[in-house]
C-alpha cells in the first residue's frame, strides 16, 4: 500500500495513524478517517516505509524518521514507549514563496540569515523559493531530505543512523564539517536544533557568506533565546553566543501565516 493512496485530498496537509484509528488533518482541523488497517498492518506500514526511506525501524530502534515519496514520515514501534503504532506523515509542498525583493536583496547580497517560524509555518518552503533560482554551489545538510533544489551543482548531505550494531552514524554536525571541504558556494542547514550550531557560528565567522538555515521559533523576539539555548548545548556561554551570532548571522526573517517579517540579528540582540 503505498502513502499516495491515503493523501489523494489535495486539501490534506498532515496524517496521523494511531493503531487502528487515523486522522487527517483538512485544512486546518483533525478528522477521523477510515484505513481499514490493524494494528500489526501499520506496524508492517511503518516498518516497509522507513526502509524504502533508508532508515531501520525495530524493537530496539522504536523511532525514525524519514523522506518517502514525497512525504516525511515519522514512525514508532511499540517497544515500551507506546502501546501501538504510530505514523505521522506530512506532505512536502510543491508550493512556493513570493520573494520580495527585499528578500531578493538577501540572497544577491549574499547575507547570511535564518528562516524562523513554528512548525509548519513553511520555514523549508521560503528558504527553497528563496534560493532557487541560484547558479552558485549549494549543499545542504539535513536530518531528513526535505530542500531539493534543480540547480546542477547542488549537493544534498542527509544524517545517516546508526546501525544495528551501534556503528556508522553520522550526524548534522559531522555533515557540517564535511560540507566546508567541499568548495560551497553557500552552505544551507535545513534545521538548525543541537550542537551544529556552534559549529556553524564559528563557520560563518571564517566566511561561507550567503548561508542559510531554519530555526523553530514562535516569533522574532523569542529568537535570541532560541539561540542562546542552542549556543548552551554546544558547550557556548550566553555572552559568547550572542558575540558570535551578531557577526556570523546578518538577518533572521520570521514566518507567521504565510508573511514575513525582518530584523537584523544585531537589533535583536540589542
């Protein structure tokens, strides 16, 4: 059974199987849909897409996440953590952003800025639009594949897991070191959540100008804190990290029902 069969309604963003039970969520509200499937069908269901997406789900590795078909799926087996399966599955959008010139001024200029928002407020989806009509050598780096770009000289690096022997992990901020040695244009960090961030910060302090990433937050002045949370768990002092991100990050553009809005870095922390 293949995900395209549940998401036929162009109007279905996001759906949710819990066990035996699914929701969909239409257009802004959850409604309870029929599958037809039981619980050890959606176990199999989660099994058969984590590894068509190159991700090894089993009792031992109850999580994954992965980029199939078009969709991000999130699944969960029940080892102790959850008394049934769960598949969480999110369509990438086709859409695109209308960028500003103001926005247009941020890529020429090659400044390097975040994209911040809530989740699902399309942070993926302006950074996409807003880089993609570039020529230059992009790489991007993320947890699951989810920018795709049609330039030719662009390179997509995804974070692998370990394997079932504890082996061969490579992580986002493994990634990030590699992609400095690759002659980048621009460096692009689909989601920026852990330790990376103090790595990208001394990066973009060295040069890479013209680089990007995504950033959860629920508004511009949430972000420093965003930050100095981040710059903590890469072993960073609040004092430091704000030092660094002033002069490593010239904008952050902010995404809230569907406008954005623009502050430089420095006026934040300000």
């Amino acid at each position: 059974m293949r995900i395209q069969e549940f998401m036929v309604d162009e109007n279905l963003t996001d759906l949710v199987i819990n066990g035996s039970r699914a929701f969909a969520l239409i257009e802004g509200g959850w409604r309870p849909i029929h599958l037809g499937l039981e619980s050890a069908e959606v176990a199999r269901l989660a099994v058969e897409l984590c590894d068509e997406g190159g991700r090894h789900l089993d009792l031992a590795n109850p999580f994954a996440d992965v980029s199939v078909e078009g969709f991000r799926v999130h699944a969960v087996l029940p080892a102790g953590v959850s008394q049934q399966p769960l598949i969480s599955i999110r369509k990438h959008t086709s859409r695109t952003f209308a960028v500003t010139p103001e926005l247009q001024e941020i890529v020429s200029t090659h400044k390097n800025f975040l994209v911040s928002g809530a989740t699902g407020a399309g942070k993926t989806t302006l950074l996409r639009s807003m880089l993609a009509g570039s020529q230059e050598r992009v790489i991007t780096i993320e947890d699951v594949a989810e920018l795709a770009f049609e330039q030719p000289n662009f390179v997509s690096l995804i974070a692998r897991q370990a394997n079932i022997e504890g082996r061969g992990e490579l992580g986002v901020e493994r990634l990030f070191r590699e992609a400095l040695r690759m002659r980048p244009d621009r460096i692009v960090l689909g989601e920026v959540r852990g330790a990376e961030f103090g790595l990208m910060l001394q990066a973009l302090n060295t040069g890479h100008a013209g680089s990007a990433a995504t950033l959860h937050a629920n508004s511009l002045e949430a972000v420093p804190q965003r930050l100095i949370g981040l710059g903590l768990l890469a072993g960073l002092n609040p004092e430091t990290t704000a030092t660094l991100a002033k002069t490593a990050l010239d904008v952050v553009i902010h995404l809230e029902g569907g406008v954005s809005s623009i502050a430089t870095v420095g006026e934040l922390f300000d």
